[in-house]
C-alpha cells in the first residue's frame, strides 16, 4: 500500500533497483561459459599455460568428497578428543636442561616469551647496517698473511715455580699492581665482531627523594617518557647518616633499552640534545671501563631539552626535574673501538683519548 501512495517516477526507480541481481550474474556467468576459456575447446597456448586451472574444470565432483559428512563423523565417535591434546602448553619456568619438558624457544610463537617482530629496523639501526659497520671493518682491517708465525705472549696470570711442594697443584696467582680483574684482551676487527651497541642504560640518583619522595615520582616520570621503559627503582642497601640515608630507603632509578629502543635513544641524543646543548666541548675521551661502555651524562639543563620533556614541559616542576647519566654498553673489547663506532655514529669526543 505504500508502494502504491509514491509518485510514478519513484515508485519506477524503487522496482527497478528492488531486482534482484542474480538475473545479471546468470547472464554474465552464461557468457563467460560460452567462451573458450570456461569450456574445454580453449586453445592449446592457453592449455600449456593454465593446464590446472580451475577454469578449465568440467564440474565433476569425486564421489568421496560428496559423502564426506564432518557432522556424522563426529557424532558417531564414542568418545571426544581431549581438549588440550593439540594445545601445547610450554614448561611455566625453566627446569634445567636435563628435563624432558624443554620450553620452545623465543621466536617460536607457542612460548611464553615470544614477541612479535622486529617488523622494521629504525633509521639509525639501517644507516649502521649499510654504512657504519662496514666502514668500521675497512678502517680497522688486520691482514695475516697465511703463514705468519704467531709471537707468544707471556700469560696474564703469574705461576708458581715449583720451589716448595705446596706450589703443586695450586692456582694462577692474580695479575701484578692494583685491581683483583683483568681487563679484557682487544681483539682485531673483523666480520664476525663489528663493534655494536648490545645496550643503553640511564640512572638517575635523586638526591631530593631523600626528604620529599615527590623528586622521585617526578624523575621516574621523565624517564619513562624519555626511555619508553619503566623505570627500575632502587633501594639503599645501608643506612649512611651523613647523608640522611635510611636502608630500603628509594634513592635512585634506572632504565634498560636494548634493540630498535637504544638505537632510537642514542639517534635522539645525537642529532636532537647534542646541538642544542650551550658551551657544551663533548664527551671526556678519558670515560670508559676499558671493556667498551661508553658514558656521558645530562644535567637537568640537558634533561630538558629531549623532545618528550619538552613539549610537556608544564607538566614538570622545573625545581624537580634531576639529571642522569647515560652508559651505551657495546661490543667492543676496548674503549678505543667503543669510541671509534660512536665517533663514527656522531658522538663527539674532546681532551686526551685515553685507550
């Protein structure tokens, strides 16, 4: 009735578009079944070339697919499979590696500890990749000719002489002068060991959370957004009362970056914080811990100019905003090979360099 109460025009327009629309694709289907590709005259080129395609099928169906009936096989099973027998579930901790239940590894996606990706390397991981680390290999290449007669060292950890029969069978003695650690050896610059930054770690020691834990909860919230990491907090393990220091006292934070985040962290100290810092010479080419960490530090000054400080810079209280410091932790077995990637990445180095 309501159809009939529209003018001519519209009620027209509404009919024709109420169709329905499998007489078209009947007609289209019917065309494309004349032709030669839908039926089995096509021509012998088009033959070699889809000689299994579906389109030249002649519709038969094979008559164990046709009886073929999931429902009816199911029903007639006397009894259900057991619900986690195609689900496997890894070990929640690890037992050793003697246990017959072993987790699967990190990249399978059934562990407990896979992460998906990396789906892309950042723009500074992708300019090492291609330019740095083989720049590095040529620069710091060794060659050994084959046949070269190798010079024996002296060994690093001093032996008895034997001169009293409690020296039989007794340890190295430790190296000579101060310090109970040996450094590590440098090794030669190849393929195999390119210097690259494994690591970035940032700590902060808030002197102000000793009265007012406020200072605290401030520079955890700068760190995380400078990082992407939550912060670590840290206790004093002593109480020092020069300091006004009580043990399980909160004193200090610190974040961990490793992968795509501490390429990105060192890219925005680069080319962000570096050039905007005022009468700023570099990085002391004295720091280091002879294995290869390299070190430099922020002042709250510095602190400030990270871009996620500075557009939320109301959001700090200038008073409470700490410094800290920041430890690139590489690959190399020498702080001159550490200073020789981040040189190459743009880190400026000023004064002595000290190996």
């Amino acid at each position: 009735m309501a159809l009939r109460e529209l003018p001519s025009a519209l009620r027209r327009l509404t009919t024709r578009d109420a169709r329905p629309a499998t007489n078209s694709i009947n007609r289209s289907c019917r065309r494309f079944a004349s032709t030669e590709v839908g039926t089995k005259e096509t021509s012998e080129d088009f033959q070699d070339l889809e000689s299994k395609s579906s389109l030249l099928s002649n519709g038969a169906v094979d008559e164990k697919v046709k009886s073929y009936d999931p429902i009816k096989r199911s029903q007639g099973r006397r009894t259900q499979l057991p619900a986690s027998r195609y689900q496997f579930k890894p070990p929640r901790y690890y037992r050793g590696p003697l246990h017959p239940h072993q987790p699967p590894p990190k990249s399978d996606p059934s562990s407990r500890e896979f992460v998906p990706g990396p789906f892309n390397s950042s723009r500074f991981e992708q300019t090492y990749q291609a330019m740095i680390a083989p720049d590095l290999m040529t620069i710091a290449y060794v060659h050994t000719p084959p046949g070269t007669v190798k010079v024996p060292k002296a060994d690093r950890l001093r032996t008895w002489d034997d001169s009293s029969p409690y020296h039989k069978g007794r340890p190295k003695r430790g190296p000579r002068g101060p310090g109970e650690k040996l450094r590590i050896v440098e090794k030669d610059i190849d393929f195999r060991n390119i210097p690259k930054i494994e690591e970035v770690t940032v700590h902060s020691m808030v002197k102000g959370a000793i009265d007012d834990s406020s200072h605290l909860h401030v520079a955890g919230m700068m760190l995380q957004a400078i990082t992407g990491v939550q912060p670590l907090v840290h206790k004093a393990k002593h109480s020092v009362s020069q300091f006004g220091i009580r043990e399980q006292m909160p004193v200090s934070l610190t974040c961990t970056m490793r992968g795509d985040q501490a390429y990105e962290f060192v890219d925005k100290c680069i080319n962000l914080v570096f050039p905007r810092i005022k009468d700023w010479p570099g990085v002391k080419g004295s720091t280091g811990d002879s294995s290869g960490n390299i070190t430099w530090g922020f002042t709250r000054e510095g602190a400030i100019l990270f871009p996620e400080v500075e557009i939320n810079y109301d959001m700090y209280p200038p008073k409470l905003i700490p410094g800290f410091h920041v430890t690139v932790k590489t690959s190399a077995t020498s702080d001159r090979h550490a200073r020789l990637l981040m040189t190459a990445m743009g880190v400026p180095f000023y004064g002595k360099l000290i190996d």
